[in-house]
C-alpha cells in the first residue's frame, strides 16, 4: 500500500471581526470531532482498520504525520490553510507546531463504534 493523502484548499474569510472558516463543505458520515493539540503533546499515533479521516486546522499551527504500516514511508504534511484526509491502513498522527496549542477539527467517515482502531507510534517530524 503507497500512501494516499488527499488535500483541499481551505475557503478563510478574514476582516476585523476575525475569520471564518468553511471547515467541513459537505455531509458526513461518521462523526466529527475537535482535538486540541498542546505543545510536546501529539494525538492520534494510530490508524484506523475501515474508515478514512479528514483533519482541518481551526486555530494554531500544526503538521500531520502519516506512514504506512508495511511500507514505513511517511509523509509530513503541515496543516497550514488545507484540510488533508489520511485512508484506511495509513497510521497517522498530529503534533502542534510553536508554543501555543492548537485546534483541529477532525471529520471521520465511521461512527467510533463502528471502526476498529489499531495503535501505532508515529515518530514526530
């Protein structure tokens, strides 16, 4: 299995309000989550045995790591402005970049009780 990392351009709307974000543009299937990535302290280092996964950038800076089980190779995509979905059998983990924590939203294709979900340490970029 080669790696598969699917990316699209996020839509960022700015003024002096703030900004908004069109996170998540179409239905989902399974459930959403946010996770909140504090500096020195990783998520994920896992994958996820039947369904995919999207990770979008809310707030803060962040790199998505994905490596492939049987293969080892890894990719190291920085979550800057894109949201990137890592598939089924592709172990995966996010680590906060800079001092400040931040946010991710994450978007999967299956319920939690529907997934199996298999550890697997990812090593950070």
């Amino acid at each position: 299995m080669s790696l598969r990392i699917h990316t699209e351009e996020l839509s960022i709307h700015s003024d002096a309000r703030g900004r908004l974000i069109k996170a998540w543009p179409r239905a989902c299937s399974g459930e959403v989550y946010v996770v909140e990535l504090r500096p020195g302290e990783p998520r994920g280092h896992h994958f996820h045995v039947h369904g995919g996964e999207w990770f979008v950038p809310l707030m803060g800076s962040c790199i998505l790591v994905v490596e492939d089980p049987h293969t080892l190779h890894r990719a190291v995509v920085p979550l800057d402005g894109i949201r990137a979905r890592v598939e089924a059998g592709q172990a995966h983990a996010l680590f906060s970049v800079g001092s400040q924590p931040a946010l991710v939203l994450a978007v999967a294709d299956l319920r939690h009780a529907d997934e199996e979900t298999v550890p697997y340490p990812v090593a950070a970029p």
